[in-house]
C-alpha cells in the first residue's frame, strides 16, 4: 500500500522554489547582461536569436541547478546564501547601472582594497532603494518560505538532467563560441552572481601566489656621496588630457605652466585599477613575477627612502619611514590638513634632518578619485563652476562633472609647485620631482564613469595619463615622448647615482 506524505500548508516544492528564485535572479539583475548582448551582437539574425535564447535558458537553468544543489544539502545554509547573494546582487546591479562598471577580478581588488573613508563616498539613496527593492525585499520572502524537499533518487535524477541540458545547449552555440570567447569579460563580469562570486576566488588566489616571498634583485652601489633627492609623487586617476600642460583648453596648470625645467611625456598606465597602477610604476619590469620594488630596493641599498600616503592599494612596503594619514594628521594643523596637502607636512624639514645623502621620498596621493570629485580640494581651487555633487555621476551634467575634476588638476598643480619650490630652497641637494599617475578617468565618455575596465577593453581615457618631471636644472632629459611607468624605477636609479647590475638606459629619461 502507497502511503502519500501530506501536503504542508503553504509549501513550495523544492524544484518549484529553485526554478522561482533562479527567475527572479534574471528578472532583477540581468538587464545589464543582456543589454548589452543585445547590442554587440545581430539578434536579428536566426544565428542571433539562437544564441539569445540559449542565453536566457542557460541562465536560468544554471542558477536553479546551483540553488537546488545548496538547498538540497542544507535549507539553512541555502536561504543564508540566497539572501545574501540577493543583497549582493542589488549592489553590485546597482554600480554596473550607475557607473557602467564591470565586476571582473581587477574591480574586485578595487572593492577589497578600498578603505572606509572612499567606500562611504558612494553611499546614496539610490543604493538603498535597489538594496531594499532587489535584496530585503526578496530576502524577506526567502526567509520566511516553507520549502520540502525530494527524495535523493529523484534529486540525482533531475540534478543530472539538468546539467546534461547545460552542456548539450554549451555544444549546441558551439558557432557562437569565439564571440562568447571575445566578450567573455564583459559577459562574466555582468552575470549574477558569478561575477563576483568566481571573480572573488579568482582575486584572493592570484593575491596569494603574489604574496609569495619577494624575489630580491641584484645588489646595488651608490657611486658617489654627492646629495640627491627624489620625489615621486604618484597620482590617483589622473588623465592627461585634462592637464593644459597636454593641450587642454582650460587652464588647469596655470603654476606649472609658468615654471622653468618642466617637461611633460607622453604615457598610459600598465592597468586601469590603483593596485596594479602602483606596482607597475614601483617596479623594474613587467616579469610576471614578485620581484622587490623601488623603495623596497633602494632602502634595502643604503638609500633613505621615505612614504607619505593618503592612499591605499600599494605593494607590500619594507622601510622604516612609512606615513600614511593617521601619523601625518598628528604633526599637521588647519583645514589644510583635510586635503593631500597633508603630505607636505614638515617634508622639507625631514629631508634636512636625514643623515644620508640619497633620498627618495614618495607621495602616494588621492586627488583626482571620485565619486566625490568636490570633496578632494580646498575651496580656493574652484576654479572651474557649477560642479557636480552627487556620488551619483550620471545624474549630474557633463559640464558640472568635468567641472569639478578639472578642480582636481588645479589642486593638483598647486601641490607639485608647492614641492618645486620646497626643493628648490634645498640648495645642497641635486632635485627632481616626478609626477606619475596610476590610470585615467572616465568622466561619462560612452556612458563609462571612473575606472576599472580591463585594459584591453577600457577607453583611453582610463589609460592615458601625464608624465610630469621638474628637475633643479643639474640634469638635462632625453628628447623622448612616449615614456611608460617602467620609466619610473630606472630613472630614479639614474638621478640619484645608484648603479645596480638590473638598471636598463633605455627606461632612463635623464640625458
């Protein structure tokens, strides 16, 4: 005799449940994906609407096969993952709708390495409503569904059915495959919740082979006891072509344009994110592998080498004189202070006090970083108005936005002629100042905003950034007009007299 189980009042079956919130999961945070489908591919065509349809069922099938495999395991541990893969969703949907984003490994490493302080620049009201909408919302009803489950036979049996459609749909668009191949990242970094869940696990493995012991280089001399000092100061989403020092029309170099022995190249940044942005212009050469880096390098050489940040985002740093805002801010007094003039503080004076002849000062800055554009310079520096002041950069218009992160250069400008003229007063010492950033901007060109894209994809204006150098007139540069961050290592070698068995002339702009 068949004994039936009786049915739960208000319950949902398990398979009904997965299928559920798998489309929901579409409904909610897929339009970006499939915009953008939509528009790189011929979905007229009978070819275009195969792979469409394919896309959307592979979609649904693969979230629902995932879901039912969790809550198969454990109800708990899925409606504990579900809801917070909904609250994840809402946010990361809601970055990729306002500032064009993608969530690929080198975003995330933006995400995981952005401090308190810039994450809260992108708090809005907006946020909260896709988070109550696209996460609570559905959390709560997550929550409170009373699902039964199935026997293990009929679990195996479906479970295995679906992922046998999978792969016969996988084959079936095996023609779409180089398209699928050539847009892989901007697809992967679209589809919920893989972008972040696989790019995550991507990021803190690739970090980890990264932080393996760093390959020590070849020891270096210093070939005389003359005094020299370098300061490199490194940028934050600086783009050239804002710099009237590149053409721009507005004027927002009107120091440095009238200062003597300043030279500008042309340069693109090694990556779009400030991670990668600073290790490149740190280090020798682009090996592949974690080799020791320049202020690493020339501490380790008998070189004083000091870092003042209000940044984030550097390689692992091992010297004596690291700085970054909580130990500057104890020396530093005035509104000053609550902008990067805060790493001038008292540096003239800690050069005089060194006790060593060669010094390498690096200011790691965060000028130019939006959302908050306005926020990263004094009042004085408003030069250029209206300007946008909203996180939300889409919502503002492209005068007012250009508007206040041409104010960043301006800032910009006053800070590097502030240090020109600090070092010029150090008569004993032979000085350069160079300017580097670590990747441009988007500032709404093509709907983009900020930065981050991969680089094969990203537009110029996330690469192209400025190459400024101010030497005391002891040193003449080479006549050349492209440089990259590479450039940075040799050059500093260069100028303070070091000789090292990895130097390479031909990333030396010093005649």
């Amino acid at each position: 005799m068949k004994v039936q189980m009786p049915k739960m009042r208000n319950t949902i079956p398990l398979p009904h449940f997965v299928l559920w919130m798998s489309l929901l999961t579409f409904l909610l945070f897929h339009i970006p994906f499939y915009t953008f489908v939509f528009s790189h591919h011929d979905y007229k065509s009978l070819n275009g609407m195969i792979l469409i349809i394919s896309l959307i069922v592979l979609m649904l099938v693969a979230n629902a096969w995932v879901y039912y495999l969790i809550f198969f395991l454990s109800r708990y541990l899925g409606k504990f993952l579900l809801v917070l893969t909904f609250m994840l969703n809402a946010v990361a949907v809601y970055f990729v709708n306002t500032y064009a984003v993608i969530i690929d490994e080198s975003m995330i490493g933006n995400v995981l390495n952005t401090n308190y302080e810039e994450a809260g620049s992108f708090f809005s009201i907006k946020l909260i409503v896709y988070v109550t909408l696209l996460g609570i919302l559905p959390g709560l009803y997550i929550v409170k569904a009373r699902i039964f489950s199935v026997p293990i036979k009929r679990f195996l049996i479906t479970s295995s059915l679906m992922l046998l459609f999978m792969l016969v749909l996988v084959f079936a668009n095996a023609s779409n495959w180089l398209w699928i191949d050539k847009n892989s990242k901007r697809l992967g970094g679209l589809a919920m919740p893989w972008s972040y869940a696989v790019n995550t696990s991507l990021f803190y493995t690739h970090r980890n082979q990264k932080n393996q012991k760093e390959i020590l280089l070849p020891d270096a001399t210093i070939k005389d006891s003359s005094k020299s000092v370098v300061i490199l100061v490194i940028g934050e989403s600086a783009r050239s072509q804002n710099f009237s020092l590149y053409g721009y029309s507005k004027n927002t170099n009107p120091l440095l344009s009238k200062t003597t022995n300043v030279f500008h190249f042309e340069a693109t940044s090694c990556a779009t994110y400030t991670t990668a942005g600073v290790k490149c212009i740190l280090e020798h050469a682009d090996t592949g592998e974690f080799h020791e880096i320049l202020p690493n390098y020339l501490y380790r050489n008998n070189v004083d080498v000091i870092w003042r940040t209000t940044n984030w985002g550097e390689p692992p740093i091992h010297i004596k004189n690291y700085q970054d805002r909580a130990v500057l801010s104890q020396k530093c007094k005035g509104k000053p202070c609550n902008y990067d003039e805060l790493l001038l503080t008292g540096l003239k004076e800690q050069i005089l006090s060194s006790k060593k002849n060669k010094i390498l000062i690096v200011l790691h800055t965060s000028t130019s970083h939006g959302p908050t554009y306005n926020k990263k310079y004094p009042p004085q520096c408003e030069t250029f108005k209206p300007v946008c002041t909203s996180v939300e950069l889409a919502n503002c218009t492209q005068e007012a936005l250009i508007n206040a992160y041409d104010n960043t250069i301006i800032y910009t400008d006053y800070l590097l002629h502030k240090i020109i003229e600090d070092l010029t007063d150090l008569k004993e010492y032979h000085s350069a100042l160079i300017f580097v950033s670590d990747h441009g901007e988007s500032l709404g060109e093509n709907n983009l905003y900020m930065h981050g894209l991969p680089l094969s994809i990203a537009p110029k204006e996330q690469y192209d950034i400025p190459f400024i150098v101010w030497t005391d007139g002891s040193r003449q540069l080479k006549p050349n007009k492209t440089v990259s961050q590479h450039h940075v290592f040799h050059s500093v070698l260069n100028f303070l007299d070091i000789q090292s068995p990895i130097y390479d002339e031909e990333l030396n702009i010093f005649d």
